[in-house]
C-alpha cells in the first residue's frame, strides 16, 4: 500500500542463558521470534519486502534510534485492557514519546472494521492533520476532523458569557472549516467530516475512536518526560482507546534515511512485551 519495505526488529536485552554445550539459548529464541515475524509478514503480501534483524541493546533506546532511518515505527502490545495498562517507563511511551518519526501503537486483538471505514484526528496540531489526511488518502477511508473545546466563563458577578453557547460553538465551527481549508485541497479526494464537541479533548477523541480503523493525534517537540513529549492529550488517549493510534510528529531535520530505506520498522522488546 505505501510501497516501502517492512524493517521487522528484535531487540535483545539483558543477559544470555547458555546450555550445557555452550548454546545461547536466549540468542536462539530471539532468532526464532524475528524469523517467525517475518515469515508472517512475507504471508500477508508476497510483494512486501522484508528484512528482519536481532539487535543486542536496550529496547527503548535502541528502536529510538531505529526510527531515524524509519518512515514509521508500529509497535504491538500483547494482553487485554488497550493501552491502559502502560506503565510510565515502558519501552512503547519512551519509544512514542522520543522517535524521530510517526509511531502507531497496535493492541494484538484488534480487528479492522470491513465495512464503515473511518479515520479519526484531533485537528488541534498540524502535524496530526497531514498525517491523518495522508492516511485517508491512502486507506480510502472517511475522515472525522474533530475538535473539542470547552466555554470559558468570564469573571463577574452574573457568571453569563457574552454571547449564547450557540455562537460560540458556530465560532469554533467556523474555526474549524478554516484549518482544513488547506489539507482539503492538498487532499480533495478525502471525504470529511468535521465534527465540533463541547467536551474534553481526551474524553471526545477515546468516544469517537471506538469504531474508528485509526486515531492520529499530534505529538509536540521533543521534551524530556514522556508526558511533556507527547503533549496531555495524546498522552491520556493512547490510555483509553483500544484502536491503533498514530502518535504523528512534524518530520525531524536530522532525519538521515534515503528514500529506499523510508519503510516501516516493526519493533518487538523482549525486555517488557512490547
């Protein structure tokens, strides 16, 4: 679908088991999970070239440093319950937080919807709409920009708005047309639909994801803590949703990949599951 071929990662971490003859037991395991992935990914399309590779390292550091080279870094998590489960310091948050591309976080049960296709973005980042927009494009499916917000109450004694809270959701409507003038004409063959709530950001993007294929959401700049790199939102969401989620990020300036080597790295940590 993107033309690009599929990186398959496994990162070894800590230190090896060793038998009685001197056979690194772990080593070998490590070597049959890559090869099994591969052996999968060759069966769901014969035209997707796949390399697979088992790197010794810390897993979060190491496929970091792997989406330098990557156009997009999937990462798959086993169990039940979504992402909640996440805890601070897991290889998926540092790895989502800290990449130098787009990431998208999968859970192991999750099924494509067949027939109502539908791709959800929060339009509050511009990096999230390119991303969403670029994926509509390229998936065929419908599009919901939504955005959220909340009525700010002026300070004063009769605690009223100046205008009533129909004006006010028209403003953000109307706000709302204006950022996807752009994208809609970069991308006319998208189908769009522009959904304003009067709710959280979190709350509103975990409702309208619960039949969606994908939900995109922006990172901000690179900062130092998990939650501060993906910014609150994105942080929250990747919590409470059970579809895969693009954590997408304006593209780095020390992105070093030629173009043939653009592809998509699937990353596996042995240390944690992810």
């Amino acid at each position: 679908m993107r033309g690009v071929g599929l990186r398959v990662v496994h990162v070894f971490a800590g230190a090896p088991l060793v038998d009685d003859i001197g056979r690194n037991l772990d080593w070998e395991e490590a070597h049959h999970t890559v090869e099994d992935a591969h052996r999968r990914a060759e069966k769901i399309s014969s035209e997707l070239h796949v390399r697979s590779q088992v790197v010794l390292g810390g897993p979060a550091e190491t496929l970091i440093r792997q989406s330098v080279e990557a156009g997009l870094v999937v990462l798959g998590k086993r169990g039940r319950g979504g992402f909640r489960d996440l805890l601070a310091g897991s290889v998926a948050l540092q790895v989502a937080g800290h990449a130098a591309g787009p990431v998208v976080l999968v859970h192991s049960g999750w099924r494509p919807p067949i027939d109502d296709r539908e791709i959800v973005v929060g339009a509050g980042r511009e990096a999230a709409l390119r991303a969403a927009f670029a994926e509509a494009d390229l998936r065929g499916a419908r599009l919901r920009a939504l955005h959220a917000w909340r009525p700010i109450m002026p300070a004063g004694p009769s605690g009223l708005t100046p205008m009533t809270l129909a004006e006010l959701e028209q403003n953000e409507e109307k706000t709302l047309t204006r950022t996807l003038i752009p994208w809609r004409e970069r991308h006319p063959g998208v189908r769009v639909v522009e959904s304003v709530v009067c709710d959280s950001s979190r709350h509103a993007l975990t409702e309208a994801s619960r039949t969606a294929e994908l939900l995109v959401v922006g990172a901000r700049e690179h900062f130092g803590g998990y939650t501060l790199a993906l910014g609150t939102t994105a942080y929250a969401v990747i919590h409470h949703v059970t579809c895969p989620v693009l954590i997408a990020r304006e593209p780095g300036r020390h992105r070093v990949a030629e173009p043939e080597e653009s592809g998509a790295v699937s990353g596996s940590a042995c240390s944690d599951g992810w």
